[in-house]
C-alpha cells in the first residue's frame, strides 16, 4: 500500500492566510471602536476572523492530519460560512437598516441550518484525505448543493457591493480613490470563489493561494478607501 502524499510549500499557505486575518479584523475593529458606531465593521470584524477560522482549520489539517471533526469544522467555517459575514456588513453599509435586518433574519437561520445537518451528516471515510479537506466525506451529498446557494448570497452582496460603490465612484476625479479600493475588494473577494470552484474539482491548493491573494487585495482596497476619505 502506498503512504498518502506529505504536504507541499502551498498546504502552508493557510497559516499565512490566518495570521494575516488576524491582523487585519483587528485593525478593522480598533477602527470600529474610534467612529463609535458602524455595524458594517462589526460584521466584516466577524467576517475576517471566520475567514481565519476556515484558513485556521486548513493548516490545522495540514499540520496534524485530517479527522472528521476537523474536516466537517472545515466545511463549516470554510465552505458555507465563507464570506457570509463580511457581505453582511456590505448589506448594512449599502441598504437600509430595516432591509438590511431583514436579510440578517431570513439567511441567518438557514445558515444555522445547515451547520447542524453537516453535523449530523455521516461520513464517507473512503473519502477523508490525510493533508487535504474536502466536501466528499459528506454521505448526505445534496448538503453539497447548498454551497453555491450560501456563496452566491455573498458574492451578490460583497462582490456586487463592491463593484456597485466602484461604479458610483468613478464618476467623480474627486474619488476615483474610493473606486480603485472597491474594485480591488471586488477582485480580492473574487479569488476564494475561483479557488473554492477548482477544489470542487480536486485541486484544494488552488483555493488556498485564492484565499491569500485575495485577503491581500481586500486589504489593499480598504486601505485605499480610508486614505480616500
């Protein structure tokens, strides 16, 4: 019998990712805590440190090995939660208090939901991999199909959002800075949703430098936007 694959350099990546994440919800907190207000910057705060929960549970993986726990964690955090968080902060940055309330109440149970199901869920152990997570363990694969449902929720809101604001602030030389950092966030919240599809496919190293890159140009362009303003 042949031993499973060590991990590469890139399996790493993860680690890098978390501690990055870290950093920046901090920063973005510190900023919450002076405006005195801002439930945007709570929820993208939220929205990074889920982001290094599921980057967090990756190196994990890649440190000591798969497990079911480890890997369902995974696919919670990671998969479904994904960028939830921080395009609730863009729904209550962009809409209405009382809008913004409302879609909190409806995606939020579901969301829930589903953490429970993916617990209860049995596993496929044929398919747990020693150094890589996957959504294949899942006996009950129609959870799977929930994926691009919860994912499309967020790129609506953060990648629309995003593109949306750089739009509108184009227009005006006076802040075509404000552009530039809404469409760097656009593209960075791109990159983890063009991983996540090749590791659908088999190649997970694919979402794990999307997931870096990607907090790298989110982080650019909200530089970009504070120094804007």
């Amino acid at each position: 019998m042949e031993s499973p694959p060590s991990p590469s350099a890139v399996h790493y990546l993860p680690i890098a990712t978390t501690v990055l994440s870290a950093i920046f919800a901090g920063i973005l907190w510190r900023h919450r805590l002076r405006k005195g207000f801002g439930t945007h910057l709570s929820w993208w705060t939220a929205g990074l440190l889920t982001y290094g929960l599921g980057t967090g549970l990756e190196g994990a993986i890649t440190l000591w090995g798969n497990s079911v726990l480890l890997n369902k964690a995974w696919y919670m955090a990671g998969a479904l939660l994904g960028g939830y968080p921080l395009a609730q902060g863009t729904v209550y940055l962009l809409l209405p208090r009382r809008v913004a309330h409302r879609l909190t109440a409806a995606t939020l149970p579901l969301l829930l939901g589903l953490f429970v199901l993916v617990l209860l869920s049995p596993v496929r152990l044929d398919a747990l991999e020693p150094h890589r997570p996957g959504g294949g363990i899942l006996a009950w694969s129609w959870l799977r199909a929930f994926t691009p449902l919860v994912n499309g929720y967020a790129a609506l809101f953060l990648i629309g959002g995003a593109i949306w604001s750089a739009r509108r602030y184009a227009r005006d030389p006076a802040t075509r800075g404000l552009a530039w950092g809404n469409a760097s966030i656009a593209f960075g919240a791109l990159l983890p949703g063009i991983g996540g599809g090749l590791a659908k496919a088999g190649v997970v190293e694919a979402l794990y430098v999307g997931e870096f890159v990607g907090l790298l140009f989110i982080w650019l362009g909200y530089t970009l936007c504070v120094r804007s303003r």
